[in-house]
C-alpha cells in the first residue's frame, strides 16, 4: 500500500528545512550587506597599558600591526558571511593607528580628527550593521583593561539622559539614530558585557580578561582573530535579529571633568549649564548634535594649528 501523499510532502519540506543554513533563507539573501567597523585599540588582545597604545610606547607599532590583522580578520569573516561593502573607521587615539596598505583594496578608511561623528564618522541609514572592534569599558566601570570615556586623562563621567555611557553606548547611539543595529563587540569580558547590557543581545568576541587596569590575562593574537572571525560570522548570520539602539530625543549629555578651568567656560556657551565645579550639562535636539558638542569640548584649543 502506498504511503499517502500529503505526509510525503511534509517530510521533504522537513528535511529541506533541515538542511538550510542558518541565517536568512536564500530567497532573502540581500544583494548588498553594508558593514561598518570602529576600531578602537584598547580591546586588542595583548593590550595593558600605554607602552602598546601611542607612538610613545615601546610595543606600540607592533601592536598597530596587530590592532591592523583583528581588523582584517573581520572583514575576510565578514566578506565570507556575504557583506559586499565595508568601511573601517580607526577610532583610537590620533586616528591614524590602522596600516592602511594591509587593508584590502576594496574597503574604505576614515581616518584622523576632528570629524563629525567622532568614533562613528561616515555612518549612515545605508549600513546594515555595526561591527565594534577592539573596545573597552566605560569610566564609571570598576573593572575592565583601561576602562575610560573618550579620555582617560580628563573625563571623569559621561550620562546620557542620565544614564552612564560607554563608548560603545555612545556609538551604538550614534548608529541607532540612522537606523543601524550594532551586532557585534570585541574586547575584554568586561566591555563585552557592558555593551551587551546597553546595546542588547549583540554578539561578543572575548579577546582577553582584565584583571586590573593595566593588566589582563588574554588570548594570543592568533586564537582573538579566530574568535573576531567566529563572532562576526555568527552576527551577520543573525544581522535581522537586531534592533537599532535609539536613545529619546532630545538628548542630555552631563560631562564630568577632571579640571575647573574646561567646565568654567564651557558653560560660558549658550545652552550650557555648570552643573558642578567638574560637569556641565548639554541638552542636544539629537545624539547627532551632542556628539559634535563632545568633540568640541574635548578638542578644542586655541592654539590649534594650522
């Protein structure tokens, strides 16, 4: 007796199903997968201290080459999970860390300041998602590898509408007023739980583990690339899973600083208020506006030359 027709059916749907990779059908395959990338430098495996973040440090240009190979381990994951257009910000310090000849041809940089934007210059609402490479915890975390708020050596707290901010909080909002989702984070455990706790459940790679301020037990560069490539697969797997981190309008920044002089005259700017002798507070119609304020704030100089 022949076995009926429908159950027949369904078992070949069954086990096409099952079969299907994991991600979008391929019918949904997008055409084009924008991914951006800020990279910072203090969430690279094997960073500690100063001696690997700037030109004065003994290890630092071989940890630009290492910050530049988690870069580029990203974007070949990346490529291989189907992005079609990627754009690398470097994020740290001068903005002039990342070797640009060992970058692929085919990708495009954002380099040095000032600029709009700050760590997350030339986002818009084309991007598909956000890659934040190499982070780290926020100012008013107690744990975490250089855990600081856009400057380490002046700023002491940073609150959006009230809310204690990290670096990451603050490009993931950037991103989300474009409608873009971050979906991935690399750092130490401690940066990569802090983002996941602001942003949401956004895929982290763990390169290392802080334990203190300038020291950590971490992964070897080899073994945090092959983890970068693991997570950045696994977001863009789940790239329509994420939603966009959208902070309410308009936007308060409170701005800690270490020093009275900075506070006296910003709040000699209209629309700002001297909240205490080491904070002002900003109010901005949009993330957009308070960005370009903190780069203001912590840029400026008369002397700026040329």
């Amino acid at each position: 007796m022949k076995a009926p027709f429908v159950p027949l059916l369904l078992l070949a749907a069954a086990s096409a199903l099952a079969q299907e990779p994991p991600g979008e059908p391929a019918h949904q395959q997008r055409e084009s997968l924008k991914i951006y990338i800020s990279a910072d430098m203090e969430g690279v495996a094997g960073v500690v201290t100063d001696e690997q973040l700037g030109p004065g440090g003994f290890e630092y240009e071989r940890f630009r080459e290492l910050m530049t190979a988690e870069v580029n381990a990203c974007i070949e994951a990346a490529r291989e999970a189907g992005a079609t257009e990627v754009l690398v910000s470097d994020s740290h310090g001068n903005g002039q860390n990342l070797l640009v000849e060992r970058l692929p041809a085919d990708v495009t940089i954002v380099r040095s300041w000032p600029r709009h934007l700050g760590m997350m210059a030339g986002i818009d609402a084309s991007f598909d998602g956000v890659i934040l490479l190499g982070y780290h915890a926020s100012t008013a975390n107690e744990r975490g590898v250089r855990a600081h708020t856009f400057s380490s050596a002046n700023v002491t707290a940073f609150r959006l509408n009230g809310t204690s901010m990290s670096e990451a909080g603050m490009s993931a909002a950037i991103a989300g007023h474009f409608g873009v989702p971050v979906i991935m984070v690399s750092g130490d455990q401690v940066a990569v739980a802090e983002t996941q706790v602001i942003v949401g459940d956004v895929e982290g790679a763990v390169v290392k583990y802080a334990t203190g301020f300038h020291s950590a037990r971490t992964l070897t560069p080899e073994a945090a690339r092959e983890a970068i490539r693991q997570s950045t697969r696994a977001a863009i797997a789940r790239i329509g899973e994420f939603e966009p981190y959208v902070v309410e309008t308009p936007v308060e920044l409170e701005l800690g600083l270490k020093h009275y002089r900075p506070v006296e005259l910003l709040a000699y700017l209209p629309g700002v208020e001297r909240v205490t002798s080491h904070s002002v507070r900003f109010t901005g119609e949009n993330i957009l506006e308070v960005s370009d304020f903190l780069t203001f704030a912590l840029s400026y100089r008369v002397d700026l030359q040329p």
